[in-house]
C-alpha cells in the first residue's frame, strides 16, 4: 500500500505524509542508505534514536549477497536486517551502470559478470521486480538504465539521452506487469530519465505518469554532470510530476542540494555522503563542514556543533556534553573504529534533522526564512 | 580511595565489592579493555547497557596519543572518553615489554623510541605514576618489569626470573613514593611476578605485602608459557595474597580461565580476547564458541546463543529476536563494519555477563554447581 497527504505547500515545497506497509513517513526526508542490508557503522538501534523513518537496501547487492534465498527464508530484508520501519530499494540499474565496461545492456536488460565470484548473471525488468518482491521492500523502484553524463570524454548526446530514456521507459511497463503479476503489495515507483535535457525530462515524466504509478523518482542526476547542470534539472523536474503523488531525487546530495530539492518539491531524498564522507572524517554541522584529522581540532574541548542532539555531541559523555572534537580526532588519529562509528551517527543525525527542521518550517509556514537562516548559519563556518 | 567489602566466600572463590572514587564495582568482574580511550568497535553506551562496571585504558599508548596535556585539559580519561564509571588503567610495563628488541631497560626505567614517530622516549615508575596522575584512573598499576617466559627461544632461568622481580619490587617502592608525592587519592596496586618459579612468586607477594597496597594483580601469566604452567601459577598465587584485598589476574583468558581464577581466589580479569576475536568472528557463547564465517550459518535464521540477553542476540529486531547467524555470516562476508560491532557487544556481554552469573552463584552459595553446569554447558557445542 502507499497513501500520500499533501499536508501544506509554499511555492513548489511540499510537506506530506507517506503511509506504506511497515509505517508512517513524515516528508520531506532523508533516507539513510544501507547498501547491503546495513547502513555502514550505524546500529538499527542508533537510526531509531536519530529519528531515520526510512532506510534503503539496494537490489543488486543483496541479490549477489546474502542472496534471495537467505532473504526469502526471512521474509524480508526487514527481518533480516532487524528493521521494522519501511525500507525502499534502488532497482539494481545504477549499480549495474557502476559496473562500466563490463556490463552489456540489450533490450532484454543487462549482462554481467558478478563482481563478486565472476558468476555471468542476468538483470532484467522482470528479475529485478521478482527480487524486490522477496525484499519485501515499502517502495520498489523500476528498472532502468542510469544516463551517463559522459563517457569516457564524450558527453552523452540528446539522441543518445533520448534512446536511453525510451529503454527505461520500455522497462518501466515490464516492471509494472511482472510487479501485478507477482500481487506485490507494496508500491512501484518509476524513475524520470532524460540526462541533461529538459524536453526530454518532459516527455519521460508524461509517458510515466500515464502509467499510473504511486510515485515517481528522478534519476539520472548527481551522474558527474557540473552542478549547475544538476541545479538546472532539479529546479525543472519535481514540480511537474503528479501534485498528489511523491517526489524522490535518487542519490543527492550535500545539505544545500536537499534544500533546494525541496524548495523545487522534492519529497524523499537518499545519499551515501553523510556515512561515506563520515569514514572519511568530513563533517557536517549546521554551521558549515569540518575536517576532524585537522590539527586544529587536537585539543578542542567543543563538540561538533553545540546546537546538535546527536548521540555522538550529545548522547554519551557522562556530563551530559557529548564527545569532544579532540576526541574524535584522536580516535581519527589512531585509525580506531569508533572515529567512523560516531562520525556517522554524527552526519546521519544532521542530515535526518535537517529535514525534520524543514518539516517544522513547512508546518509553521516559515519555509522561506528557514532557507535564509540554513544559508547564513552554513556560510558562518565552524 | 578503596575499599573492599569481602561479602561471601566459597573455598578460595570470593563475592566482594569494590568502591572506588567513581563508583562501585561488584566482584568477580570482567574489565574490558580500551586501550586508546575506546574499547574498539563499541559505544560506551553499549557498555553502559551490557553492564560493563570498570573499563581499562593504557597508559603507555594514552601517553602517545593524545598525550599528557590534551588528557590534562579534560581533567582525566573519563571526560575524555565519554565514561563515567570506573577506570583502571595499566602501568605501560606490559606494553613497553612487548616492543622486544627496540627497548633498553636499566634500573632507572626504560628507553624506547615512539612506535607512533620514533621519539626517543624514557618510561620510569615515577613518570608512569605522573600520566597515570593526569588520567585520574581509579586503579592504578606499578609500573613493572614482565617476565617474559622465553626470549628467542631462550626459557627464562630462576636466576633471571629473580632479577626481574627484584627489579619489579624496587620500582614498586619508587611508585609507592611518587604516588604518595603526588598525592593521588586513587587505589595504587603492586604486581606480584615471579615468572614460573613458585618460590620466586611467594618471595615477590611477601615483599609487596610488606608495602601495604590497597590491591595486587598478578603479572607475567598468559605470557607464552604452556597453558598448563599458566595453569599452576593462577592456582598457586591468588589465594597467598590478603583476603581483604582485591586481587587482579593481568590479561587472562578464555572463559574457562575465568571460572578457574574465580575458583583460585582472582576478583578481577582483564582481556583483549573478546574484542580481538570478535574482530576475527570468533564469538563465546554458553554453549562453545564458533565462527561466524562457517558456511553452515549461511542460512541460519537463529541468533548466536538462545539464552543471550545482548544486544546483538536480543535487544535490536522488530520482533525481539536479535541477529540472525546468517545476517551476522553475511556481514562478515561483506567485510561489513557493524560485523564487528555486533560481534563485539556479544562476546563483552558473554564475558560480563559470566561474571554476573559466578557473583550470583556465589550469593546463592552454589558456586561448585556453576562451575559443574558451565562445563557441561560450553562443551556441549553450538
């Protein structure tokens, strides 16, 4: 099931309500990304407290490991993964466009060989639903395939952006069909294609909302285009699709990209970068992003950002002030592994708060000197 | 301050309690170790939940990194690692041991260079007692020569064994007088040696009570020495030391050790074991210990141990049954970091809680029958 109430607007920003199968999603939100069944470093317990309502598995992952059969003996990823509240999976088609060279795309769908043990294996529309449909996964996403901004130096033509969105297109009512024939319960989402192209973008959005999907994605950004080409299409996109339906930009991006896909009515987002960079020791607070490896940092009492509730500025410290920025970086220093751990409880936290703080501004009507106070605090510097 | 309560004994096992100036520790207890300011891998919430009641940082690596003045400025290691119960922190005699060939020991202290930037760096009792000052670790250690139980090949002579000892004894005296100097209102303990030689052991307990210590550990076991050897030591020494003072068994072992410490008269264990083995997927449970990345828990939809209470085991799936093997298989097999996580808050809680079930069959007066029934039990298989 999927019900969606647009609770409040202001200009294209939205406020909603997701209902799915396994809980209520309170949008806009910021999915954490758990590739292979778990958000890296972060306890189920540490999401639940940091308020995540949703979290992401990716089909092509968990197809090559644990496998569906492992997932099918436990009913799901939920079970599997011990999470209880919805999940959304990516299709497999972005990982399979990952794979570079050495995959082969035909009409069917993709050849490749298992980066894992080199298995040739075969994903198509069809295979892609009947995984997703083991997962068990709230939102299901369509198959499709990912428009490369340029390859290898040469920058994707509009013919070429045209062929490719039409494939995905063929592939979205595949993955519809199988999706009814499998009596899956949960929500099909198509994915708008198009590359850098708006009138391309418009004709994917049309052909898709006359499928009458539950909710609709756009893909295809944050592929190594320039940012300005990336704002261009965001700006552009969501406010055409569906009013009463929900909005997902797939795999974007830094806070400011957040805000600025829901100031252009985006619903749901989902990024690697607040755990990847996290591992990384980049941090983001409020106040702007920090480097914990720098010196400067070496006996700063401070913790990240004294405006955070996060386990890690917070949660732990017996004073009730949380970890010191000197801490983490000494954890940095000595390549222990509760650096990353509170890293990315850290960044998960920012990012999840984020968006529950525009919530608060969308339900205030107060939208608009959110965003002037988010740009004024980030540029503040930390 | 200390002081020891000794609350019931049965043979040479004992249930005591230890106050100490952050807090209260039941007797037997399980230390886990955290030796640069984190036990790895694990939040000290998590501790906190296992019911974990003294933690242990190491003064030799503290002293490195983040160094005397970062820690100074947190006014100990407890802000500085976000724990508030109590910490007992090793001298650095061990760990300068372990840096072999690259040491030069005369009867000052010892001469080394910085494994971390190749400062020539000099640890002597005095200058252990000055960090260990700074880090306000309730317990305190001598800072001690270990007896190794052979160098290259070379099985330590009673001769030698003497020596280091003696040397032992001296350096004992000068922490006594720099500890007092210092005038540190925390708990300094002496650590008997002896190496093999039981006389060597008498000879060392007898000087050090003569110093009148408020605990003494027990050094130079777990050493390299055939278990057996180990065996008679841990047998032989404990129960010459003062009824009325705690006694710690330095670095042991598996969970038999531990029964069989408690048995000879040990309050307190400390050991790597559970962390580092869980890094490696090699977990404790009451039933015999496993290995995670065996195949056979590929589809294994039950958690480690049944009887568990952890938080991997029970306290995170929607429907209270904790991890599966197979999920715990598959992220070992990803490389996947909250393996370790999980892996680690199991075997501290295995360990932890061993102790919580010794101290209560010692309260019901029924220790002989635990020992009996946690043979059974651990042999039994898994």
């Amino acid at each position: 099931m999927l019900k969606f109430e647009l609770l409040k607007t202001d200009d294209h920003a939205r406020r909603g309500r997701l209902t799915l199968n396994h809980g209520v999603v309170e949008t806009p939100v910021f999915m954490p990304v758990g590739t292979y069944g778990t958000v890296k470093g972060v306890l189920p317990s540490s999401l639940r407290t940091m308020g995540a309502q949703i979290i992401l598995g990716n089909t092509f992952h968990l197809w090559l490991r644990p496998g569906v059969e492992v997932l099918r003996q436990f009913g799901g990823l939920h079970r599997f993964e011990g999470w209880s509240q919805p999940i959304l999976t990516d299709s497999g088609g972005f990982q399979v466009w990952s794979l570079g060279e050495t995959r082969k795309i035909s009409e069917e769908g993709v050849k490749f060989a298992s980066p894992v043990n080199g298995d040739k294996l075969f994903l198509t529309p069809e295979v892609s639903m009947q995984i997703q449909r083991v997962l068990d996964s709230d939102i299901v996403m369509q198959f499709d395939e990912c428009t490369p901004y340029e390859t290898q130096g040469h920058v994707t033509t509009e013919r070429e952006a045209r062929a490719s969105m039409e494939l995905s297109l063929r592939w979205a009512r595949r993955c519809l069909d199988e999706h009814a024939r499998l009596e899956n319960p949960n929500a099909l989402f198509g994915i708008v294609q198009g590359g850098m192209f708006e009138t391309l973008r418009e004709a994917s959005v049309e052909a898709l909302v006359a499928l009458d999907l539950p909710g609709y994605a756009i893909g295809g950004v944050s592929v190594g285009e320039p940012k300005e080409l990336m704002r261009s299409i965001v700006a552009h996109t969501p406010h055409r699709l569906p009013a009463h339906k929900p909005r997902y930009l797939m795999g974007v991006g830094t806070p400011e990209d957040l805000v600025e896909g829901v100031a252009a009515g985006v619903d749901m987002f989902d990024c690697v970068m607040p755990t990847r960079n996290a591992r990384n020791g980049h941090l983001f607070t409020r106040f702007g992003d920090l480097k914990i490896r720098n010196a400067r940092h070496k006996t700063d009492a401070g913790p990240l950002d004294p405006t955070c509730t996060c386990q890690t500025c917070r949660g732990a410290a017996p004073d009730g002030t949380g970890f010191s920025r000197a801490y983490l970086h000494h954890l940095d220093r000595c390549g222990e592994m509760l650096g990353p751990m509170l890293a990315s409880i850290h960044n998960l936290h920012y990012y999840v708060n984020l968006m529950r703080e525009v919530r608060e501004a969308l339900d205030a009507g107060a939208f608009g000197a959110f965003v002037q106070r988010f740009r004024e605090d980030r540029a503040r510097g930390v």
